[in-house]
C-alpha cells in the first residue's frame, strides 16, 4: 500500500486543469488549485463561478471528465474510496435529517462513514462537543435555530475525523453571531487537530479573517491567488502606481475582486450579494 507514502508528500488538494461542463455551460474551465496540509483556503466567488462544481469533483460526488484532482496524493479517478475516506464534507444543500435528534444525526454519519463500533458512542459525543450541541443533542433537529443545524451539519462531517473538511458556503444564510460561532467551531477543531480546511464562500469579509489563502474564482477559473493581505496591498500598489493617493485606505478583498472579475462580475446572477441561494436552513428544517 502506497497510501502512507502518499499521504506525506503531497498537498491536501491539488487540482491540475480541471474542467467540468453541464450541457453548453462551462462550470470550471481549467481550474489549477492546491491546497497545502493544515491550510485554511478559501474558494471566494459569486454565484455561478463554478465553486459547488469544483467542490463536488474533489469530494468525488462528481467524477473528472477533463484534468486531475488528487487529495493527499491519492487520485480521485482512480482510488474513490481512499479520497472519501480521509475528508469529510458539508453540502451547500441541507445534510441533516429534521426528523431525527442531534446526537441520532451525528450517530448514522458515524456509520456511514465507518467509525469503528466500539469507538462509535464517545466519537459521536466528541463531535457534539466540538460545536457546542451536547446539551442540545437530545432535541429533534426541527426544533434547532439555523446556526444550530449549521454547527450540526459541522458535527456531521467531524465524526470521522477527517484530514481535509470540506464546506460549501457554510454560513450561508445565518446572522453575524451564528456565522461567527461556525468559524470559531471550524477553528478550534483545526486547531486541535490540524485537519486542513476548504471553504468555499461569497463573503469576502469572512474570507479575509479567517482564510489562510484565498482563490478568487471567476468563469470556473482562479483569477487571483493569495493570502488575503498579499491581495489587498497588491491592489493598493497597483492604485499607487497608477497614480492613486498615496494614503488611500488598503483595498478589501471585495476590492480585488472587483478588480478580477471586472464588469463581467456584473453580469452575474447577482454577484456576490446575490442572497438568493440563501439555504434559509431553519425553514427548511422545519
Ligand atoms: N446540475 C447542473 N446542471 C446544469 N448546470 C449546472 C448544474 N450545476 C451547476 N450548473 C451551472 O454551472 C455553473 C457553476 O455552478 P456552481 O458550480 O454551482 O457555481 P457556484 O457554486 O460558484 O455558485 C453555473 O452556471 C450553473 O448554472
Ligand atoms: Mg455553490
């Protein structure tokens, strides 16, 4: 078995020209990627760039019709069981059974997802405790606010203790406090345990504090690559350069962004505030 080898020499995510296409539409065209082990990288983008797509072709929900993807080494084309095994994931779409109690969600993710038997019950509590659900865990999920479900879903995906998590717009919908509670959770686990992280989100602002580095997608490519600051002073001296006031305040990522895209950004189901696709978790759970 070559995985341990693998495993040690090569990023958590690398993505070499991958190109996916429903019908006429190009939804990633040529996207290189990697995302180095323990990093916090953040796919940014407006509706439509191409991130859910991307997402579910390194999750191997959807196989690779052009370019590679390998996660830990491992390429998902070839070896789908080896990739599945070492991530977890949370969809943009719901993931949480309303009809079941917290601690019944998180206990059939431990099954599906293999946990071993005997590890199952304190693992189950583990991840319950790592988003702050245990006293809550008892409840039917329908009765759970959308930051709740949120941090459940999180739970979810934790139980097996991936290496790679990966989140399609997880917070998505939830007021400030709720959004702040889904990172300070992500972060904490991360911390501890020094799993890498792949977000995927349009708020720019949360990108910046939160995000190691950040890709900037846009057509179903990265336009810009970087950590948030490299980004942000990038554009400020681009500004300067071009004869901007030499004390205007340092450009925000959606500053860049803007810079990126261009009008095309416009053009755009709405951009990045479009809200849309708001999961609007809680109702729909209930
Ligand atoms: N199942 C699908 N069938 C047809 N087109 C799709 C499907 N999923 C996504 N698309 C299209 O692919 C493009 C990228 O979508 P998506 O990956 O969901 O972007 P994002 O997650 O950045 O909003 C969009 O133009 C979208 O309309
Ligand atoms: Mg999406």
């Amino acid at each position: 078995m070559t995985r341990d080898a693998a495993d040690e020499q090569h990023d958590a995510v690398t993505c070499t020209g991958l190109t996916y296409t429903f019908g006429e539409t190009k939804a990633v065209a040529g996207l290189d990627l990697s995302v180095g082990e323990g990093e916090v990288f953040g796919l940014l983008g407006p509706n439509g760039a191409g991130k859910t797509t991307a997402i579910r072709c390194i999750t191997t929900l959807l196989p690779v019709p052009a370019g590679m993807v390998h996660v830990f080494g491992h390429d998902t084309a070839g070896d789908r069981m080896a990739v599945r095994r070492l991530l977890g994931y949370v969809p943009q779409q719901l993931s949480a059974d309303a009809g079941l109690t917290g601690r019944e969600n998180v206990a059939l993710f431990a099954r599906v997802f293999d946990v071993p038997r005997r590890e199952r019950a304190a693992r189950v509590e583990q991840a319950l405790t790592a988003v702050d659900l245990t006293e809550a865990a008892g409840r039917l999920a329908s009765t759970y606010s959308g930051g709740m479900v949120r941090r459940l879903e999180l739970a979810q995906a934790l139980v097996s203790a991936p290496r790679l998590l990966i989140l399609d717009e997880p917070t998505i919908g939830l007021d400030p406090i709720a959004r702040t509670g889904v990172w300070e959770h992500i972060n904490a686990v991360r911390a501890a345990t020094g799993m890498t992280v792949l977000v995927t989100t349009h708020y720019m602002d949360e990108a910046d504090q939160y995000c190691d580095r950040v890709g900037l997608m846009h057509g179903g490519r990265i336009r810009a690559l970087g950590t948030p600051i490299q980004l942000r002073e990038g554009l400020g001296e681009r500004r300067r350069a071009e004869g901007g006031p030499a004390d205007a305040p340092l450009p925000t990522l959606e500053d860049v962004f803007r810079e990126v895209a261009g009008s095309g950004l416009d053009d755009q189901s709405g951009g990045f505030r479009d809200v849309r696709s708001t999961r609007r978790t809680a109702n729909r759970v209930g």
